[in-house]
C-alpha cells in the first residue's frame, strides 16, 4: 500500500467520524429529535438492571401498580405485582 493511499483512507475515515459527531451535535441542538416523547399511557419503564450479557430485571409501572419482569433467558418471566401498600416480605 503507497502512502498516498494509506494517507487517502486515514482522511476519508476522519471525515466520517467529523461527520457522525456533527450529526450528533445538530440532532441534540434539533428540538424533538434529541428526546423521544413520553408515553401517555399508563404502562412505563421504571428500572431496568442487566444480570448477566442476556438477562435483565425490568421494573414496569402500570396503571399505578409495579410489575418486575425477567426478560432475556428461555423465556420472558413475570416475576410478581409489588404492591405499594404492603410492606416487603422479610428473608426467611
């Protein structure tokens, strides 16, 4: 490889990169591109904590209530409601 090319793609790589983060920049400056709206409906994400590279516990409001939930693994898993009216069950 001549060094006029090697020269020639290490411009054109820089180019691109300038040219994503000059993206970025103008989208944060954009109203409404930077941030999605909310959801209006009653269901929304709380939490989310990854347990390993595929499995995450998300915690989910709905309608005033909480609902955790495995997702990642076999199959997605209703862990159970957490009722905010009653106090958390101590370890055995």
């Amino acid at each position: 490889m001549s060094p006029i090319s090697l020269l020639t793609a290490v411009l054109a790589l820089l180019g691109v990169v300038g040219l994503i983060l000059l993206t970025r920049r103008a989208a944060l400056l954009l109203p409404g591109i930077a941030r999605l709206p909310r959801a209006a409906g009653p269901l929304r994400l709380e939490q989310t904590l990854a347990l390993d590279a595929r499995r995450r516990l998300l915690l989910v409001g709905c309608s005033g209530r909480k609902l955790l939930l495995l997702t990642g693994g076999g199959q997605d898993v209703v862990v159970g409601w957490l009722d905010p009216a009653e106090p958390p069950e101590p370890p055995p």
